[in-house]
C-alpha cells in the first residue's frame, strides 16, 4: 500500500487544531516546545533551545507560557512542569503537566497513539 502524504497531513493539522484549542493565542514557539517535551521528557531549556534553534530567552518565555507563571499577567497554561534532577539542583528540566499529557492524548487519540 502507497504512503499516502495527504492523510499524514491531514492527521498533522488535527493534531495542531486540537493542541491550539487550549488557547487560541498560542503562538507557534509554544506549540514547538510543547511538543518537543513531548517527544523528549526531561529535557532542558538549553536543549530546548539547541533543538528548536531558538535563543534561551525565546524558549524561557514559550516556557513561561506554558508553566504555571504566565507572561505579561497572563495566567499560565500548566502544561509543563519542571523538576531540578542534577545534582547541583541548577538546571530545570521540563515534562508534560497531567494537563499537558491529557492535553495531548487527547490530540493524538483519533490516530490511535498515547503518551504513557
């Protein structure tokens, strides 16, 4: 059976409009990270920035979106949560919130696929 791209994309966009209804005003850098934790649980905000070819500052606010403090008196999304793994307790790294993992299996559940 031919791979078919239209279906792909299709199933792609679905999954973008269903993450973006948790709010209409998230911007495309948030989506970005969100999914880049996703894929990629425990990740740094330095990784983060690497990966996504971001500058720190860039990701530290998407981040800030999509944690508990917001920006600019907006209230945060509570996607993401972080914890301080290292040793030093220095750097933070970023996981999906229950919120964002439901968020997301929800997204993902017409084609089949969770997160655990």
């Amino acid at each position: 059976m031919p791979h078919d791209h239209k279906i792909e994309a299709q199933r792609m966009l679905e999954v973008l409009q269903a993450v973006r209804q948790a709010d209409m005003n998230m911007t495309s850098r948030a989506m970005a990270v969100l999914f880049y934790v996703a894929a990629h649980p425990g990740t740094s905000g330095t990784d983060m920035a690497k990966a996504l070819g971001e500058k720190q500052p860039m990701i530290a606010k998407a981040v800030a979106i999509l944690q508990e403090q917001g920006v600019s008196g907006k209230e945060g999304l509570q996607l993401l949560e972080h914890r301080y793994e290292d040793p030093d307790g220095r750097v933070k790294n970023y996981y999906l919130s229950v919120k964002g993992r439901d968020l997301m299996n929800r997204a993902l559940a017409p084609s089949g696929h969770t997160l655990l």
